[in-house]
C-alpha cells in the first residue's frame, strides 16, 4: 500500500504505535484530507442553521452524538465553548468566542454555541428533518433561510459576487491534524431596516452597495462603498461568502468561510465601519466556528473522530 492510499483509520492508527496523537503532529502531505460537502455545495430553495450546547457527559456520549449528527446529512461545526476542558479535546488553534463589532447589538440568547448543524434542502419540511432533536444536544438558538430568484439577498442585489474563484479557505497545515480538512465559519445574524432602504432610489442603494442591482456589476471609483471596503488586499485573505433572507422577518443569515477569521471576516469588518450600510442592518447574533473536517466515506466514520480520539 503506496502513501496515497492510507485512510485516515490507518494513518492515527500508524500514530498511536508510536505514541503520537492525530492532534500532536502534523499530517504528512501524501496523507488525503477530506472536506465537507455543505461548505462549497450550491445554495439550496431552503437552509437552517442551529446552535446547541453539548450535555453529553463524557467522549462516549460525545461520539454517540457526533455520529447522529453525521447521519443527517447535515454540515458540522464546533464553537470555542466545547473546549473548556470538560473533555479534554485539543481546539483548533484559531478559534475563539465572536467579539462585539461595530454596529452590533448582539444578544446572548442568540449567540455562539458549543455545536453548529447547517441543513441544506430543497424544502423547510427537509430542513426541519435534519435539524429534529438529537440526544446529547439542547438547543440554543435557530434560524431558517430560504433562497431568493437569481441568488439575491433581501436588498435584491446578487449574492456571493465577488467570491473567490478559488477559495483557500481550508484550515492551514499549522493546525493540530485532526482538524486538516476544516474551515473556520463565522455566522451573523442580521435585522434589516428594509422600510427605510426601500425608500431609497435604485441609484443611491448602488452607490451604497458599490454594484449595479440588476447585473451584479461593481460600479469604479466609489471608495467608501460596501464592496470596496470589504474587499481585502491580498487574495489569500478572501472570504466565502453565503447568504440567506430570513424565513420569517426581514433578516438576513450570513455566512462565511475563511482559513483564519481574524485576517478574514474581522478585518473586514474593521475596514467596513462607520459604512452607509451600516444604518440598515443591525447584527444581534452568531458566532463563530470551525466546520470539521469531513469523513473518509466508509461506514464507521463520522464527523469529528480524529477529534474525540486523541488524547
């Protein structure tokens, strides 16, 4: 058997004969790491995501849970909080707890979590499928989206224009191994002050926007607008971008992808304050994550094993 065909069984078994963990050593690069499908998958008709807090007791308990999870279809993500000690699992070296950001009136009730499940779906009643109770897991806080005509966000301009073409948004090699394959994924929830952007001229949402509405085009020489100040300098600091209009209320679900979430999505909220746009949203929750790496497609794996095996 040749480097390349190693599953990634053998490879932590190959670690614990020498008495290494998945998380302690760096994976050798002819080692395959997988991803999940849900973080580059096209937008679906409908889409939930829902944060948990884990009272499952001990690794156990963890792994029954992260197997019923895994069997939903769902995508994965773990929030700074599973990592408090209680059973003693390695953290991806990035991530921590979503600060307070300009503009934000974050509220507790609907921010972090120590698991997060994405539902991807053609209909709510699929979502709600996906998303049902699972023991070991008490919910913390749920939005559901739904996909508009065009892949248009609830100000009706494109979404996801812009998106790198090809996104490094994979965790790098410096992280522990058990997490080569993930992503660090930040979600907002935001309110929309849509009576009072609805008033506005096409034009003046534009120049707010820094694209045409109609076509997605970015509009030259407006500095100050959403589209210029979000943009990073370097390619390798671009975001990957999802997005969905709230199912029930004038909101907006945004999503995003990035190897490192301090030189991605908060940079550019740093860059983005004090922005026009800043008077019609209102960030009240959210968190962010890290989307485990994905399973190698045989029967006894599951999301998050080289995570709750080592030690």
């Amino acid at each position: 058997m040749d480097a390349h065909s190693l599953t990634r069984r053998a490879f932590l078994a190959g670690l614990a004969a020498v008495g290494l963990t998945a998380c302690d050593t760096p994976m050798p690069a002819a080692v395959p790491v997988h991803h999940q499908p849900g973080v580059l998958a096209p937008s679906p008709a409908a889409a939930g995501v829902a944060a948990y807090d884990v009272t499952a007791r001990t690794r156990a308990e963890l792994t029954a849970t992260l197997r019923a999870v895994t069997s939903r279809g769902v995508t994965v993500a773990v929030g700074a909080s599973l990592f408090d000690g209680r059973f003693g699992l390695p953290a991806p070296r990035r991530l921590t707890t979503m600060p307070k950001f300009a503009g934000d009136v974050l509220e507790e009730q609907w921010c972090h979590g120590d698991l997060l499940l994405q539902a991807l779906a053609d209909t709510p009643d699929q979502v709600d499928a996906q998303l049902a109770d699972v023991p070991g897991l008490t919910l913390r806080w749920r939005v559901n989206g739904h996909k508009l005509p065009e892949e248009r966000n609830a100000f009706g301009f494109k979404e996801g224009a812009g998106n790198p073409t090809t996104p490094q948004v994979w965790a790098g090699d410096d992280e522990p191994a058990c997490y080569l394959g993930g992503t660090y994924q930040v979600v907002r929830l935001i309110r929309l002050a849509m009576p009072t952007w609805d008033h506005k001229s096409t034009e003046d949402q534009e120049r707010v926007f820094g694209r045409r509405k109609e076509s997605g085009e970015e509009l030259p020489d407006l500095l100050n607008s959403h589209v210029r100040r979000a943009r990073p300098a370097e390619e390798k600091d671009k975001i990957l971008r999802r997005g969905y209009p709230f199912a029930t209320e004038p909101g907006h679900l945004f999503m995003c992808y990035q190897r490192d979430p301090e030189t991605g999505f908060a940079a550019a909220q740093r860059r983005l304050a004090g922005e026009e746009l800043e008077k019609y949203v209102l960030p009240f929750g959210g968190g962010y994550f890290f989307t485990l790496p994905g399973t190698d497609g045989t029967k006894d794996d599951y999301l998050g094993r080289a995570m709750v095996e080592s030690s």
